[in-house]
C-alpha cells in the first residue's frame, strides 16, 4: 500500500512537469495604409507607415514565431523590402479567416503533443465608426469589427494571445514621402481624427473577462493628430514599441521583455514632449491570468547578436540600418546595463546627437570597446521639432520604471538585488522559526503538564487513602514544575522569535512625481 502510494505521489509530481511543455509561437501581422472601402462615418486619408510598421513587426516576430504577413507595400518601402512581395498577402478578412483557420490546426495538433501555442497579432492601420456607428479595424474588403475579431483569434487554442493594434492614425501625417528619395518635403494633412471612444469599444472590457488568456496594447490619438513621422518613416508608437522589444526596455536585465516594462518606456520616452498632439495615448493590459506573462524573451531572437554594456553615457541614441530603417531609439539612465538585439551580417549605425560609430554585423557587442566619430545633424519643424528635441530626451532605467509602476499599481518585473534580498530575508527568518518551533513544543509541554497537575491534585481531593493520596501528591510535585517551566520557555522563545522577525524596508514613492509616471499611459479598462 505504502509502495502504491509512493508511485502515485510520484506521478503527481512528474505530471505538471510534463504537462508544461514547449512554447510554440505564431504570429498574424497586419499593415494596411488604405482608408475603409465605403460606409464610413468619415472621411479619411491613405496612411504613409502602417505598411512599414507591419514590416517591422514582421521582420521581429519571424525571429521567434511562425509568422503571417498581409500587407501591401507602396513602392519606396518595396524597394527597401524586395522581399516583401513574395512574401505578403493582402490585407483581407478573407486572408486572415484562411490564416487563422490554418493556425487552428497547427495548435490543436501543438496541443495534442502538449505543448503550449502563443499568437501574438498585430495590427497598423485605420480605426473607424461604420454608418451606424459601430467601431472597426479596416482591411481592404471588410471591417474587422470587435465580433469577428473575437471570433477569429478568440477562438483559437492559444496559452496566450498578444493583442497589439496601432489604429491611432486616422488621417493626419507628419511627413509625407515625395519628390526624390523617401521623403523631401514635410506637411501636415486634413486631421479626419478617430478617437478613443471609436477604437476602444473593439477591445472592451466585457470580451476580455471572457479571455483572460489575452494580453493587449493600444494605441490611440484620442481625436488629435496621427502620429507617423518621416524621420523614423514609421507610426512614432509602433517605433517606441519595437525599440523597447529589442531590448531597451529590459529595464532589470534578465532579458526578457514584459508588459509593464513596455508600457513604462513608451512612457519615458514621450514624458518630455509638452505639445498634447504629440504623445500617442496608450491603453495596455497584460493576459489577466498571467500578468507577468512575458512579451518577448530576447534569447529566442534567432539571427541577431547583442549589444551590451553600460549605455548611460551615450544618452539618447538609436540605430539605424544600412538601408535607412530606423531600426531602434533609446536613453538609458547612466549606469544602466542594456542589451539590444541587432540583426546578424546587416551593416548598423549607432548614432547620438554628435557622433557615429559603425556596430560589428557578428558576435557580442561590448559598449565600452565603441568609439564614436562626429556627425552632422539636421533639424525641422512643427510637431518634428517636438519629436527631434523632446522624444526619448529623458532616461530610463529602474527608478523611473519602479515609479511608474508604484504609481500606476501594475505587478512589476523582479530585480536581481531584490531576489537576492528576499533571499536574505527568508536566511534571517532561520532563527525566528527555531524559536518559534521551541515555543510551539515548550507550550504544547506545559499544556500538558498542566492538565496531569490539574488531574493529580483531583485525585489527591477526592480520596482519602494514605498510598493514592502519598501518589498523587508525587504526581503534583512533578508535574507542576514542568508546566510553569515549559510555560516560560513558550513565552521567553515566541517574544524572541517576534522580535528577531526580518522586516522588509518600507519603499515610499514621490507622490509629486506621480503625474510623470502616468503621461499618455492607461493601466486599466
């Protein structure tokens, strides 16, 4: 029996074990510059970026994931991406229905071996209201409204689905591309802006508490003007998001990319700019049945190498790609430790407000072994010059990350130091649970004791024999030393127990700095 009973503790145990099993990851990413085809409640101008976003989620998620891309590239960015025209599909529902449905049975078959599917989804492009005033995501045949959007990725066998849409830019540019090169001239055209209340209903909180398995972050212009920008030729939130996955928001180091560290560097990296037309409004929520559940694990990046070291003294700086992409923007805190993943045998740039160094296309990448030559930098205006001088202007590292997170009460990353002093606290308890346990069996003693002096002094009463008496008196004589001593030890060893009990230090945020924390940033539903 006993044998028995070991075997099936033993099975037990080793079942979550094998029940976990592999992540296997799948990516669907959309780009769509086009306006909705009829039936709109407004009327809005082609996007430039959306294109170039979905590119750039793309050329991520393929380092991890099976990945999807509908898209239709305008010319410059096909000229850039050769690639992508064997590559993309068009943005359709119909598309999307025969991807999804394929994906289906790739994870049920994944599910069966028991492994554990992620879908991450990406969306660049328009948010609109339909004649009726339902809200939508728009492809190139049909809206994707909330309904069928649910019905699609909400449906599928996922462990957790990453639910990333950059629907902010409904028809105000910042820079167009035109005349020779990629872009020549700067202006800004007709704001047909679509606000939070159109795009937020997508991805209301009544869906999600039906999939708690679903994570998301939004962005949205809250009825001011897009943002995409021509210096970065992409949506300024799609760029400050794929900067912070590639590493710069890895603000504990143990690269690995979470929600709340995202969330906390899109918002330092928009902290600075005062223009409220500016700072893409951002709504985030990690799955509800894991909040810590990560976004990208910077290991899992296959085809890249990393760049390590402390990066504070360089400031602002970003990296840019051999064929002009705009590949990542950052400022960390000084004393900070970075680590971005680069691509591999791909010429890149790292370059500061006045200098320039070329990055090594293989191998680990030490900071410190990097000198950078001078540069010349240009400037331009309007809402550029907002972003050429206030966007990324502040640093971010681990007390702008724990402030924002302190102040918007999400469940931040763990720190090495801070694992290492729950370490010392859990040596510290050592002596306090001896004592405790002292106190425990010396009180369980007296309680004893007590009751058997308690018993021999009845039995002394209640006769009136000479040997019963003689005997019970004994038994009192004995008894009774032991529970008030043993009652003593309890009291002594449980106070020392209480006092030599570790105390965490008390962490107390500046409240006066709360409001930073928060700047164009929104935790909950």
């Amino acid at each position: 029996m006993k044998r028995a009973l070991l075997v099936l503790a033993l099975v037990c145990m080793a079942g979550p074990a094998g029940a976990a099993g592999a992540r296997v990851s799948y990516a669907i990413v959309i780009g769509n510059n086009a306006p909705p085809p009829n039936g709109t409640s407004e009327t809005l101008q082609p996007l430039r970026y959306a294109d170039d976003d979905a590119i750039r989620y793309y050329q991520l998620f393929s380092r991890f994931a099976q990945t999807h891309l509908l898209v239709v590239a305008d010319p410059a960015t096909q000229k850039r991406y050769p690639e992508i025209a064997t590559i993309g599909m068009l943005p359709t529902l119909a598309n999307l229905q025969r991807v999804v449905a394929d994906l289906a049975i790739q994870m049920q078959r994944d599910r069966a071996r028991g492994d554990r599917p992620i879908l991450y989804f990406a969306f660049s492009g328009h948010g609109a209201r339909d004649d009726h005033g339902g809200a939508f995501l728009a492809l190139l045949d049909a809206p994707l409204t909330q309904d069928v959007l649910y019905d699609l990725i909400g449906n599928l066998p996922t462990e957790f689905t990453h639910l990333i849409v950059d629907a902010c830019n409904a028809g105000g540019v910042v820079g167009v591309r035109g005349g020779s090169g990629f872009f020549a001239a700067e202006a800004n055209a007709q704001t047909a802006p679509t606000t939070a209340a159109e795009v937020t209903p997508i991805l209301e909180a009544t869906p999600l508490a039906r999939h708690p398995n679903i994570g998301v972050i939004l962005a949205t212009t809250l009825g001011q003007e897009s943002h995409e920008w021509s210096a970065i030729e992409s949506g300024v939130f799609t760029h400050e998001l794929l900067s912070g996955l590639t590493g710069a928001a890895d603000v504990n180091g143990d690269l690995v990319i979470e929600y709340t560290e995202v969330q906390a560097f899109v918002a330092s990296a928009n902290r600075d700019i005062k223009d409220p037309r500016a700072i893409p409004q951002i709504i985030a929520r990690p799955p509800a049945a894991n909040l810590r559940e990560p976004l990208v694990a910077l290991r899992s990046l296959s085809g890249t190498h990393l760049v390590r070291g402390d990066a504070g003294k360089l400031g602002h700086f970003f990296i840019e790609l051999d064929n002009g992409q705009r590949y990542l923007d950052a400022h960390p805190d000084g004393g900070a430790t970075i680590a971005i993943a680069v691509p591999d045998a791909v010429p890149a740039y790292l370059r500061t407000a006045d200098g320039e160094v070329s990055l090594p296309v293989r191998g680990a990448i030490a900071l410190a072994s990097l000198v950078l030559g001078p540069r010349a930098v240009g400037s331009r205006g309007s809402i550029d010059d907002w972003y050429q001088r206030a966007l990324f202007a502040s640093g971010f590292g681990r007390a702008y990350y724990q402030g924002f997170v302190d102040s918007t009460g999400a469940l931040g990353v763990t720190f090495a130091d801070d694992r290492d002093e729950a370490r010392g606290h859990a040596r510290g308890r050592g002596p306090s649970l001896v004592l405790a346990g002292v106190a425990g069996v010396a009180a369980v003693t007296a309680v004893t004791a007590g009751v058997l002096a308690y018993s021999a002094r009845s039995d002394f009463n209640a006769t009136t024999l000479q040997k019963p008496a003689e005997d019970a008196k004994q038994r009192y004589s004995r008894d009774l030393p032991i529970s008030i001593a043993a009652g003593a030890v309890a009291v002594t060893a449980g106070v020392a127990a209480y006092l030599l009990w570790p105390r965490a230090p008390v962490r107390v945020t500046p409240t006066a700095e709360a409001g930073a924390y928060g700047l164009g940033m929104e935790l909950s539903w």
